[in-house]
C-alpha cells in the first residue's frame, strides 16, 4: 500500500512559525516517526510552497497510489486548481487539517479542497495525519 | 477511560433511511461491534430527536466523562444552545459526521457545533466515529 | 387510507392567539368536521411545541401512513431536523399554512420543509388542511 | 360562477416540454376534462406567452369574475406588473404551480406574484388546478 | 402581583459555565435573594433547555401572570417558535440577558425575541434580572 | 414643441386601483386639462401593457421629439430594455413617478430608468408629470 | 407664503468645485434670481456644513413654515438624524438634488431623506430647486 | 455620585414629535422628575443635536464622573466617532432608548453605541432612564 | 440545413445607437451578406422588442429547425420565460453577443439564457453571430 | 501570423480526467490536428499548472505575437495576476472555455479574465479552440 | 511651504485613551517636534471633534495650502461629505493613521477618505505623519 | 542594516505597461537610484511571477533580514499564503503600492496582506518604496 502526504505553503515552517497554533514538532521528526509505526505502508512525502507544484504531484501519483493525505495549507481556501486536480485523478483523497480551522478567521473556514475528498480531518495537531492513514488502512 | 457517542436527530432511522447517503448498517450493530473491538473503553451511546434531550445529557456527562463524540444531526447547522452546552462543559467534545457535509447542500457546510470542539471528522461513513475514538485514545 | 395532521409549535393557540392572522375557529373543532365529513378516512391528530415529539411522530407514522399534513408552523423556517424527518420516512407529506406565509415576515418565506413535501399549500385559513386532505384522496 | 385560469408562458408547450418536470398531458385535455367535471362552474381559459397580453387579460376580467387562478410560470419569479394588476383588480387570485417550485432552482423560489394572491398551491401536477378550484367553490 | 423568570438553555449551568461571561453566582442563590428583596411579589422561576417546554410555560402563564421576565439563551437567536408564543399569549414579556449581548459573536446580535418583548435589558449581569422586575413594578 | 407622455403598465387601472397610494384621478381626464393648460406645447400621450410596445414608441418618438416624459410603472425596476431604448435614441427622457417609490417597498427603491434619464421626480401625485413638463418648457 | 431652502454640505462650494457635476453658477447668484423671480415667495436660504445645524434650522422652521427644500449633500446617504428631524416637524419637505444622483457612485442611490419627504427631485441642475418651488406654489 | 444623562438628536422634540413612538411628555418635566426622586444622586443633562457636541461633553465627564447614560438617537446607528469617545474615556457609560429599537425600521437594529457600553435597556418609554440610574445607584 | 439567428430588444436601432459599443453596421445589411457568404444554409432572422414575441417565435422553430443563434440582448439578464423557451424545445441553441457583455455594467454580467446554450460567444462584434454559425456548420 | 495557445491548470490531463465534462481527446491530438487545418498560422501551444510560468509565457510571447488564446482552467476564476499580466501586454487574447462554464458551479460563473479580454467564447468543447482561431484569421 | 495636519474625532485624547493602540505619546508633543525638525515648513495643525468644523477647515486651506494631511478618526468610516471636501478644493490630501486599520474591527477596513486623496499611509504610529510630510517635501 | 524589497507579478512590466496607472520609469533604474540615495543600507531586490517563489524568498530572508518591503501586486487581494509567510516569519513586513488601490476596481480594495504587516503605504507611485525605507531607517 504506497500512501504520499502533501502539504501545501508554509507547513515546511512547522514548528518554527505560529507556535501557538501549529505545535512545536518538526514535520520531518514526526513524518519519520511516523513511517516507523507504520512499516507495512510505503509512505512519501512532499512539501511545496507553489500550487503548480503541489498539482503536478497530484497528477503524478493520483493514478497509481493508494490514497491521498493533502493539507492543502493556506491553498485550502483560494486553490479551484487543486480541487481541480483532486477531482480529476483516481487515488482517492483526504483532507486534513492540524488547527481547528472553524476556530479561525472566518476565510478559513471555506475548503474548495474538502467537497472532492472522500472526508476531512481538522484540529487533531499532527494526529490528525496519522488518523487519516488509519483510516485507509482500515477501509474496505 | 469513559466516552460517550451522541447522535442527534434522524440517526435513529441510520441503516432504514436515505442508505444511498448513509449506508445500510443500524447504528446498534455497529455500535455494538465498536464496543467489543475497544473493551477497555467504557463506551455509552444516547440518541435523541430532541435538542434538550441532547442538553441535558452532555450537561450530565460533560463534567465527568473522558470524551463526547457528538453526531448533532441536522441540529449542527441550526443549534447554538448545543454550542453552548458544549462549550460550558469539561469534558472536551470531536465532531464527527457520516457523509461528507461539504459534498451536500450549502446550509449543511456551517457547523455551529465544529468551533468548540476539539476537532472534526466528516466523510467516512461509520468509521468516523471510531476515528474519533482513535484520537481520544491516543492523545496525550 | 390512514393520513395523519401534525401540527407545530402555538397551533393548540389556535382561536385564542392573534386571531387577525389565524381566524377565531379553535383547531379541535375544525378537525372535528374535518373527520366526519371525511368518514372513509381514518384520519388523526397531532400537536406539539416540541422539535422532538414532532419527529418521533413522523418517524412512528411515516412508514405505514398514507399521508402526512404538516404545518410545522414557526419550525417551517428553522428546522433541518424536520426536514430530515420528513425525507427519511416512506410516506409522502403535504405542507399546508393557514395564513399566506408570502404576505408575513421574510425570515418566513423561507421553508426548510417544502423541498422535502410533496407539494405545498398556503393561505386559505383552515381549509388549506382540507384541501390537502383532498389531493390524497384524489391521487392515481 | 365565473372563473379564470390564466396561464403564464410556455406552459402552451406542456405535455410537449420537460416531461420529466411537467408531466405528459397536454393542458387542453386537461381543461376539457376539468369543464366537464364542474358543470356548474363558468370556466375561461387564457394561455400567453406576453406578459403584456396577461396584464390585459388580469384588467379585463378583474372587476367581474369570481375568481383568478393564475400560474405566471416564469413571470411568477421576474414580473413586478403582473403582481401589481393582482393587486390592482377587485377579483382574489390563487396562484398555482404544476411542479414544486422549492425543489428547483433558487431562483424559482421567491415569487412575486404569492404575496398579492389569496394563497398559492404548489407541487401537486395538474391537480393543483383543481384545488385551486374546489377552494373557490367551498369558500364562504 | 405574579412574575415568571423563564430561562432557556444552559442557564442551568450559571455559576459552573464560562465564569468569565456569565459570573460565579449559581441562579437558585440569586433567585433566592431576589424573592427575598420584593415580598410584594409572586415571583416564579423556570429554566428548561427544551424549546417545546418553555412554549409550554408561555401558554401556561401567559393568560393568567402579570409580566414574564424571559433569558431564553441561545434560542433569543434561532427559535421563531418561542417568539409566536410570547406574540400570542395576552402577558406581556421583558426579554433580559446577563451578558453584553452585543460584544460577543455576530450571531448573538440578532434577537428573534426582542421585537416581541415590551423592552430588552442586556449586559448587567444578574443585575438585568431585577433591573426587569423594577421595571414590572413601576409601570403604568 | 412635441412632447409625449409614455405610462407603462396598470397606469390605465388609475382612479380605479389602489387609490390611496394613486388618488382618485383618472389619468385621461388628467391628460386633457394638462394639454389645454399648455397650448403651446403638442403633447402626445401613449399608454401600454407591454413592454415590447413601450420600447417601439421610444425607438418611434426618440429621434424626432423634443423631449420624453415616461412613467414605466413596475417596468421601472426590472426592464434593461426599457433601459437600453432610452439610452439608444436622442431624445431626453425624465422619469416620473407618482408616488414617493422610496416610501413603499424595497424592490421599488431600485430604478433602471433612472441613471439614463436626464432626471427624475417622485412623489408629487399627477403633478410629477406638469412638473416635468414644465422642465421641457425652461430648459436652455 | 414662506418657504426655506436648507442647502447640505460643500454646496457652499457651488460654482467652484467639480464643475462637470455641478455646474459653474454660485448659488447665491441663483437664489437671487429665484427670489426676484417669485416675488410673492417669503424665500429663506440656509447653509451649513454641520449636520447639528441642520437640524436645529429645520426644528427651528419646521413648526411655522410653509414648506422645506431640502438638498441635504452628502448628508443625504448618511444621516438618520436628519431624516428623523424632518418626520419629526410638522412643515413637509421637498428633497432636491442637482445632479442625477442615480448616475453616480453606487453609495450615493440610497437617500434616507426621500422616504420622510413629500417627494424628491434629482438631475436637472439648479432648476431642481425652481421645481420644488412650483410643486409647493402650485399643490392644494 | 454624579451622572450625566446625555441625549443625542431631536430628543429636544420630545412630547411634540413622533407621539406615537415617543410618547407626549416632554424630556424636562421627566428630568425634573427624577432629580427630585433621587436627592442623592447629583444628575447632569445634557443634550445636543451636534455630533461633535456630544463627543465634546463625553469627554469633559468622562474622566471624573461616576455614570453616564447615553441616548445616541439616530447617531446610534451611524457615529463610530461617538463609539470611540465611549471607548476613550474611563466612566463607563449605558446606552438607553425610549423605544424598542428592534420593532422599528431595520437600519435602527444595529447599535454602534451599545458594544462599548456596559449595557443596554430598550423599550420602556422614559422608565428606560431611571432603570439605568436604579443600575449605577446599585451596582457593585 | 436551416438556421434562425433571434435578436431581442433594441437590436433594430444597431448601426444608430451607441455606436462606441455596438459598431456603425446595420444589422441587415451584416445579415444580406452572412447569408451571401453561407449559400448552403437556410438562414432565417428574425428581431422583436417584444418578449413574448419571441417566445412564439422560439417555439414555432424549435422543434423543426437546425439551430437557433439568439441574441436576447437585455432580456438576457431578465428573462426567465426565454430561458425556459430554449430548454422546453428540442433544437439547440447558441448565444452570441456582439459587445463583451463583462466589461459592461455588473447587472450585464450574468446571462439567464447562457446554462441552458449549448455554448455563449461574446464580444467579437458582428463576427460572434458568424462564429456561431460556423460552429453549426462543423458540428458533428 | 503567430498565435499561441495557452492552457492553465489539469489542461494537461484532457481525455484522462473527468471525460463527462471535458471529452475523450487528448489536447496533443487536437492541437496536430488544429495545426494541420490551418497551415498559414504559425500556431504555438503552452500548458502549465503554475500560475507564475503562465504569467511568464503571456509576457514573453505578449509583444510580438498577433494573438493569445488562453483557457485558464481554475484560474480564470482566481487569478488577479492572470488578468493584469494580460491587461499588461499588448497582444489582443481571447479568452475560451471547452465545457460551458454558466452551467457549473457558481464559483465557476465569474471569469476574472474576461473583462481583458477581446472576446469569450465557452461551451463548445474542443471547437471553443477553432472558432478562436477562426476570429483571429478573420478580424480587419 | 505650508501645510496643514487636520486631526478627526477623539485624536485630542492621545496619550490619554486606548494606549495600547496608539500609544503614549500626546498629539501636541509630537506635533512641537516635527514642526521644529522641519522649520522650512509653514505646518498648522487642527484637530476638531466636529465633521462641520473639519469641512470648514478644508474649504478655508484648500484653496491656497500647498498640501493637507488628514487623519479623520472615525470619520473615515462614516463621512461622504468629508469626502466630497476633499474632492472639491485645489490641494492634495494625503490619508494617515496610527494604527493599522486592517488589523482592527472590519468597519474601519472601508476608508470613504481614501479613494479622493493621493495616497493613503497606514499603521506606523506617529511616524504616519512624518513619513506623509516627507511625500510632500520631495515629490516633484 | 539589511532590507528586501519583494515585487510581485507584472511588476517586472512597470514602465513598459499601464503607464497611465504605473509610471513611465522601470523599477530597475528606480532601484539602483534608490540604492546609491541609501548607501548605509544593504538594499536587496526580488521579483517574481510565481506565488510560491515569493513565499520561498520570505522563508529565506524572513528569520535574519530587518525588513521586508514588500508590493505583491494583484496576489495582495488573492493569496492567503503569502499572508501566512508573512505572519510566520519574525522579521516585520511593510506593504506598498504604487497607485493608490482604493480608487481602482472593488476587487482591489481588500487586502489580504495589510494585516499581518506592520503598516501600508499606498498611492505614491514609486515614492511608495522610499517612504517604507525611511520607516525602516528611523523606527526605534
């Protein structure tokens, strides 16, 4: 089962910026973690700060992965071409989200990205990510 | 570890109504099936058509519990006095939703309910609530 | 052919609560000459304040009833719960209002109810229930 | 007793245009069939597709008929001057719709003609014309 | 002279919910003192956090008290059904609230009981209570 | 100096419709005395139902009078076309208006005609009419 | 008969400032030939760029006076006070405009002086006013 | 204890304008009054039609008196300069109106006054002044 | 193969009116040689002010001709009832546009008639009527 | 002559992705087959998924080309960028669309795009593309 | 050269009010220093509570000033005619405030002051007004 | 002293596009004037067209860099995540435009980056820039 996470702007500042709000880890320390508890999956990874990038990504594993894990970052809000690219692949995706984004600025609490995934995750800190992964290790 | 599952209005009819939307299984078989999966969750289950019902019985649990899971139903576009019953307990509450709210009528993507709690989960299908469960399990 | 009228929140005011808007006919009395001129039909009666009641009404009635007559009165322009209610059970439901619901309040205009029923009919005082009571009788 | 219906446009086309919304019959059999059902009414018929020509029609028969019954199809959601000849003739109206207007398109959900006519009647097929009907005959 | 203090939902929590809004005194200790203060009085005190049942107190009361002092909580800003029973019922009502309705969230600006009331007190505290009831006592 | 009047619709019902927000005058009468108290002027007057005819007569009297005065009735609000045919041809037009359209509902605050009009004069009963009239007269 | 002309805001600038819109006379130039011209008029004028001065002069004529003129300026859009002080006399207002207010920014079509005046006048220069003065000579 | 009662525009009219609203007394026979009610308490009043009037005098009592009790009129719903004076200085002010602001026009629903007053009593005619000064006279 | 091109209001006035927006052509003249350029094709034109005039029209060609090039000009943004005429009959049809209605005014921007086009051409000038019916041509 | 086609965002995923909507070509085809028909046009094509690089091109080929031909995809309903960087050359573009984007999602109806462009053409499928060309061939 | 700062409401209250917004320091203080680090520059200053006032004071500059620097406090948000001043004298404004208004509540984002002067300057404390002088000074 | 200047798209076209909006002269001269008229500072320079470029040069110069300067032209009003790179670095931003955006298009009225940066500077033309530097240059 190969599964990829992609985050979207800012989230390589995890643990650096916005503390208060974003937690203190590192994406990288908890994306090994990670892959350590879940040996059976073949997990990537991939950040990007440019929303052509992050579709060509999707365009490129969406016909061949297993599942999607997309925190679409400050995109989730203003990208149709993500939702786009999501809605025109075949591997299935899931939002997630680490804050709480209904606790935020009002223009946060619109996803264009959440309506072509299969579900969305939102407020669990980097738990959230994990909770997803169980959930396509446990789908039928 | 106690948590309690509450489901609001129509989730009583889940397995005989609308199955394209919510799928064929009775709450009461899954309900059952998540209990002996987690046997060392001491783990309740209320359903009511009532908004005071409801109430009442976070009121109840909410100052002494480990969790909420709350499924508020058509009452998680229109309720602000859950809201608030949520928001004046201790116990910390997830959200979780069957189908995927965004996929379905703009008046069902505004959740009064998502702001005060913990987190969110939203599209899939039953195993939402046990992602919930995952999470209250597993946080620190 | 067994058809039910549910009646919302204030409708047992009826002949007692501003009677500009509702006429001065108590709603007893009416269904009282309702039923005998109806003698064929086993027709009933249900009125409630409560959001709850109403749905475990329609839920007891909507699977083996010929008809629903709702007036859900203010819960018309507020509850999603009924709505659901409604568009969970077998049986088809008419919504009926006494008064021209076009000619009162805006935020009455609005009816959460209507897309569900099978057709709406409104303004003609006590005799929309009459008229509605006519359609199921006549339906092929 | 004389009444009118007065048909708004395209509904000439009926039997004819979106089956699958308006149904198969054509308004003309319907019509007979209606006479001929209510012998003791004195039954007009006036179809146009100019909002001119319904204005005319609404002035000429509005200081003597009994009754309007009146479905202004699409004028129903645009025409603020055939509201106000409603308004300016003696004669009540009933508006009518043959589909159920809530279920559509939003904008086929706010009518400008509704809150000048005695009540409205909406979902119900052909058969809300004859509702419309029993209404003035019954009413006191 | 008799008075009804109706409170809705989660008021039963005053003392124990968000301190910082609402205060540290519980509502049976107030109400307790209040009596106390004005012997003249026949003073009545309901909390419910079902919508239905505080209609229901309306209608009972509202032909036979001289006033009703209402908080219905968070249903000042979602229930039309609480505004028909006090617009119909003959006592009249002061609607008071314990908090600044107006600093808080958007969503609690809008009062649907307000227009109904003879008046509105908000932002006092407990203070609001008895500000209504001096207002009982005084008037013409 | 030619000069014409152009109603739009249900300004034929005058001194028989609404007559407290129209008075009492019929419009022909009212159209006989104002061309006898100005002999000078050759002043026409046309009347219709239609918008469609509304349209003809400006596109018929807009390159060769010496001025419009037009009262499009409802068609204030909603004919674009109405709009476009003023704005097309050469002659001025003053919008009139009989009564105070910003005393009455919200829909007749908004005017089309307006912005293409030289100007427009609301509220003053038939007199609207000789004071645009009287424009004609001194403009330079 | 005495009649007021209460000139808003910048108007004292008439004849010096953004003379595309407003024209090259000053309007001293223009009220002594307007007075000359109606010398049976007891003709008044009033300037000022303060709102509380503006409705102190129409307090002040408002009881005695024959008749208002009012351009209100900029204050036209946005003074509640001023709209509450004309409903508030007993004398009734005219609201004249000079340019066509309708053919500028969008912020400038709403009036809260056209609804609580006799009528309103806009586009047609100084004439405008000469207008007013005619309706308030000429009505019964 | 000094408090200063501080009325907004045309409340000078009282008991000659608007009866039906406001009621027939005028505002100082009321003060009178309700000095000589309360020989304690050193009342001001204070009452202009002059936005900047009113700015001045809140802040000249701002800093040294124990109350102030505000009735904006109609700068309640369009002064942010009077908001920012209540901000600014350290008396906490009341905000107080005569009639249920909430039953009247829809732009006088919303108070730019009453978010930085402590609080807000609406509806009780002139008894709405003497429940705010019964609040100083009692608070904590 | 037999084609009708259908132009709304105003359309009669082109090569007269607004020529900065609409060119200096008259519409026949462009007509006389689109058809001379075409041979092939059966081309049909037909122009009317009149809204149901154009209905008739639409439904008089609709089910026998090849394809219809509609031009509704400001019916465009009004009307529903041409809309419906389009989806109630079997050819397709094709809106074109000769100005770009989106640099206009905000109120042009939307297109009632365009959801129910097979596609819109918009601002090519006379050139969009024969993209159009190039695109008949070549369709397959 | 020069022309470029510019295709944004999934463009690139044509006859794989969503072939409802978009068909079951590839663009690659399209564009040999476009190219073969049209030999005198030295005809270029750019797709990318990035914002930036489509900015770039438009800069790159907006000085010397004699038209652009841009389907933006997702951006044309987002990016600002997109529309000054056209706004910002002097190669005249034409904005085309394969699906017709007014019978999609609302947030799919407003092109940010359009109003810099010389003409829209939508709705047509790969034929948007020819007729683009056609204008270009043909325009004096 | 000369140059006038014109202060709005509630700005004689710096140093005094809301210090955690705009600081500590008062008006005249800073106002002694930058008049003594520019001495080539003729700089007044005027601060008025009063709209009427400030429209005064730029009537009597505008004409022969050779720049004006505006802070219109609250004014910003309410004041057309403030507005209107503006545009209608010879000199230029330049917009400033202390704090950044975008940071604030959303009322205080629209700026009706803006859009007539020549550049806006926003959030830098006290240096707003220095860094606006500096414009002035060195533009050609 | 280190200090960036960050330019977004279609900056790199100023002096050579909409010189009537933008000025005649071409960044890079300005810059290099700019830089020789500040020799004390170590003034930096970027342009990019791509959104994620410019949040990777805020990553990159925003944890060690005592400024950012920073025009992000049309992605002012569309990029969320340009705002979040802003907000998650530590040194402080000051926005800049060169026209003054509140008397262009609506759309370009709401900035999503004014917020998180220390202050904004619109209007100026090139001066913008200047003025930002001397912020930097004296702020204590």
């Amino acid at each position: 089962m190969n599964i990829i996470i992609i985050n979207g702007p800012n989230l390589n500042l995890l643990g650096k910026r916005e503390k208060g709000i974003y937690g203190e880890t590192k994406f990288d320390s908890f994306f090994a973690e990670l892959k350590s508890g879940y040996p059976a999956v073949d997990l990537h990874y991939f950040q990007s700060n440019s929303e052509g990038a992050i579709i060509d990504k999707i365009h490129e594993t969406g016909f061949s992965f297993d599942g999607i894990i997309i925190n679409a970052g400050a995109f989730t809000h203003t990208s149709l071409a993500i939702r786009d690219a999501i809605a025109g692949v075949e591997t299935q995706a899931v939002e997630v989200h680490i804050s709480n984004i209904f606790q935020r600025e009002t223009f946060r609490h619109l996803s264009y990205i959440a309506p072509v995934c299969l579900g969305s995750i939102s407020g669990f800190g980097l738990e959230s990510y994990r909770l997803a992964l169980e959930y396509f290790l446990h789908k039928k």
